[in-house]
C-alpha cells in the first residue's frame, strides 16, 4: 500500500537493547509510533524518506536532570537540548507553572516531564516547614502539572527533619520526590550524601547528581566515589544520576555581599576565592568562575573584566560554572556497576539544558570509544534506564507500538545528527526545527497545562521509580 508510513529511517546501524537489536535495519514510522523496525523496507511505502547509511540510532535519549525554566535554564534550554539529541527531559526544579509556559513560548517540540522546587523563601515559608505545608505545596505542584516534588538542599536547605518530611510524604502519596544532597546541618558534599540515605530510609527518592558530591571536599573524590558506589549497592530504594560535564552550575547572585546560594561559597573556597562579593568577582575576573549569558537561542560561558561587568549590570542574578569535577569520580559512576551486572548508577544525565553542559552524546559516546562502555550500554544509561526511572513505558525502545521518539547519532564525531520526537524531526544537523512540545504529567495536571495549548501525556504514578528487567543488565 502506498504511503503506508509517514517516515522512514534507511540504512542506519540500529542499537536498542530492549529488543536485542545491534544491527543495520529500516525503522519505519506511522502517526508518532514504530510501525516496524525490519531489513529492505520498501521507499515506496513512506510519504518521507531519510538515508542514514553510516549513522547510529538509538531510542530517544532522556536527560533525567535538566533546567528549562526561567528559574534557571532560561528560553534556550529547549533548542539546546533538541541540538544535544534529547527526546525526552526532566527539569528538576520548576517552578512548574513557568516551565510549561516557557515551553509553550520556546519549546523546540520535546517531550517534558517536572517537579517543583521545596525552596524556602520562593516557595515555601522558612526551613522547617510542616507536614500540612508540606502537603499542601505538593498537591498544588500536582494539580498545575508537576509530578513531584525537589529538595534544593545545596543550594536552599531544609532542616534535616523537614527533609526528611517531604521525602516520607512523597513516598507516601506515590509522587516523585529529588533531593539535591544537604540540610542545615549537612552541606552539599559526600557527607551531605551520606546523610540523603540516612534521611530517605526506606523511602523511594531520585537522588541527583552522584558526582557532585564526589569532588574530594571530605576526603578524595576518588575514595569518595569509591563509597558512593558502594553505599548505594545497598539501597535499591535511591534512584540517582550523575553527569560527565567538567562544569557545574550554581547561582551567582549575592544579597547584601552574601551568597544567595549554600553551593557557591564552597566552590570559591575550593579554588582559594573568598566566599563573598569580592570573591566572586574576582574569581570571573581571573577567568576561574565563567557567567553564563544568553546569544540568541543559545546560553554560553563567559569570563575576564567583561564578563564581571555584565554580571554587575545584572546585578549579580545569573548563573554561573565552575570548572570543578573531577574526572576519576566522574567516570566511575558512569561506568560502575552492582555484583549482579546492574549499573549502580541508574543513569547519565547533564544537570543541563539551558546550562551550557549538555554532552551526554560527546562525552558518552568517548566512553564508548574508550570501552568503557559498550554502546548497549550507552543507550541503556540514557534511555532505557531512564524511562522505567521516570513511568515512561513507552520510551526507551523502538519496539513496534512505542513512541517514535529517535536519536541518530554521528560517532565519527561524537555528535547528535537527527532527533525525532514523537514521529517528527524536531532537529537536523544542529538546525532546530521543532516548536513548542508535550507535557508530560499525572492525571491531575492534565487540565491546567492544556489550557496552554501544549500536548499532553498521561502517566501513571503507579509507574514511577521502576528499573528494567534483569535480562537487560549487561547486553
């Protein structure tokens, strides 16, 4: 029958764990769907046609940690994830009412899952809020199209009881809950890991960005990634990611000379800066602390005299990066894995979006050069893994009937080539072509993020917090 597909992938090399697939094959696509995945489909039955002999294609990649908010992120969050070969991305912050209405304005045709920042002073009054407060922001966060909750402990930190509140209570109400390691009481350090496990206990929770609590502030970021991994082998209750930038990001904004931030003292200190205005400034003056401001549909890092000049124009409200991960830590808990074969951690995220550190496909797929990985593996870490981590059951596979959500890859140069989001290219060779995307929520979002004109996905809460099948640990 002719046109019997709306697009079809020629030729590429395609990898996809879920169905034990490491091979060149057509992928062919009907109304957003994988319609077959097959040798010699015939041209004739697709309306478009896409030759990608010599290229790789995986199911979607899913960044499980972004910021695309005007919170942090900003309005280029989308078309650099979209540039970065992300389907799929969860901005782990919020403010949810803002996230959806910057994706309906700039969104770049991506799916988009979020939770709500516990912030004291933004979004909840004080530290040690209660139960009912508790409560009541989660339900709100819900309803206006959030699926959970994120603890901002490193940088605005809950008291350890009041942590350990919004954990339970999300837990409890089967919503997803994100904890930035620290409280007051601990910082955002390995120490401040260990305490996140004491205060989840048994408690399901997304523990972010394992390698920053890695960086040698207690002892080495070696030994401390070393016992990172070795602490969450026995927590199957902890989900985590970790990201493979160099950089981090964190607020540069200061309060009468202090730092609104808890984590941006401790980077100062840790490159000899003082923890204070003037330290700050002249860390960007010496070019150790980069800015990051917005060009065009892009955000990038800047530093030296100019770049101080602009971050006092803003008045000191931006973004900023330092170059502080180490790269032992960094490749562990990328690279590590549990007696049984599992991956200890779940997943390779970016903490990116509209910060500029979105190379899960760069440095990834240097992983895969160095072996470190297969590139099973590659997709396992950020897709299929992802997806169960998130509900997202039909994401993270090319099996017939699962959302045609496609990243093709150029290993030759280590880049994103194409991106295709529910059946559409949304990205070709860093020319971004999709508009505004899909929400992605719990049945108690739906009606307040469609009056926004954007799509919508339903998931289930029933959903979250699931890992693949043992079968699938070590393809």
């Amino acid at each position: 029958m002719a046109n019997e597909f709306d697009l079809l992938l020629k030729g590429p090399l395609v990898v996809d764990p879920a169905n034990s697939i490491n091979s060149i094959q057509d992928i062919a696509i009907s109304s957003g769907k994988i319609a077959e995945v097959n040798q010699n489909i015939s041209p004739s039955l697709a309306r478009q046609v896409k030759h990608l002999e010599g290229y790789t294609v995986v199911p979607g990649i899913i960044d499980s940690h972004v910021h695309a908010s005007p919170l942090v992120g900003g309005s280029s969050a989308h078309k650099m994830l979209a540039r970065a070969g992300v389907t799929t991305a969860f901005d782990v912050a919020g403010p949810v009412e803002a996230v959806w209405k910057m994706m309906a304005e700039n969104g770049a045709g991506l799916n988009l899952l979020c939770i709500h920042a516990v912030a004291p002073g933004l979004t909840i009054e004080g530290n040690n809020p209660s139960k009912a407060a508790i409560k009541k922001l989660l339900n709100n966060a819900v309803a206006a199209g959030a699926i959970g909750i994120k603890i901002l402990g490193g940088h605005l930190p809950l008291t350890p009881s009041a942590t350990r509140r919004c954990i339970e209570l999300a837990h409890q109400q089967n919503k997803y809950c994100a904890f930035h390691a620290g409280t007051t009481k601990s910082g955002s350090n390995f120490d401040g890991f260990l305490e996140a496990l004491e205060l989840a206990g048994d408690s399901r929770l997304h523990l972010a960005h394992i390698n920053s609590y890695c960086r040698g502030q207690i002892t080495t970021s070696l030994n401390e990634a070393l016992e990172a991994i070795s602490a969450l082998e026995s927590r199957p209750n902890i989900f985590s990611e970790s990201y493979l930038s160099p950089i981090n990001g964190t607020s540069g904004r200061f309060v009468d000379g202090e730092s609104f931030s808890k984590a941006t003292p401790i980077s100062l200190k840790l490159f000899g800066y003082t923890p204070d205005y003037e330290g700050m400034k002249n860390a960007i003056k010496d070019g150790r602390v980069n800015i990051m401001v917005e060009e065009g549909d892009e955000t990038i890092l800047q530093t030296g005299p100019m770049a101080v000049k602009k971050w006092e124009d803003a008045k000191t409200d931006l973004s900023v990066s330092f170059d502080i991960n180490p790269a032992d830590s960094r490749f562990l808990l990328a690279t590590a894995k549990n007696k049984d074969g599992r991956f200890t951690v779940d997943a390779i995220a970016t903490d990116g979006g509209g910060i500029p550190r979105n190379v899960i496909v760069e440095n990834g797929l240097a992983l895969v050069d160095f072996k470190a990985l297969t590139m099973a593996e590659f997709v396992l870490k950020t897709s299929t893994n992802p997806a169960a981590m998130l509900g997202l059951v039909n994401k993270g596979k090319l099996t017939p009937g699962a959302d045609a959500d496609i990243t093709v890859l150029d290993v030759e140069r280590n880049q994103a080539y194409m991106t295709v989001v529910g059946g559409k290219i949304v990205m070709v060779d860093g020319h971004v072509c999709g508009s505004r995307g899909t929400a992605m929520v719990l049945p108690e979002g739906e009606k307040s993020v469609k009056k926004l004109g954007l799509g919508v996905d339903t998931i289930t809460a029933d959903r979250l917090f699931q890992r693949v099948g043992s079968d699938l640990k070590t393809p």
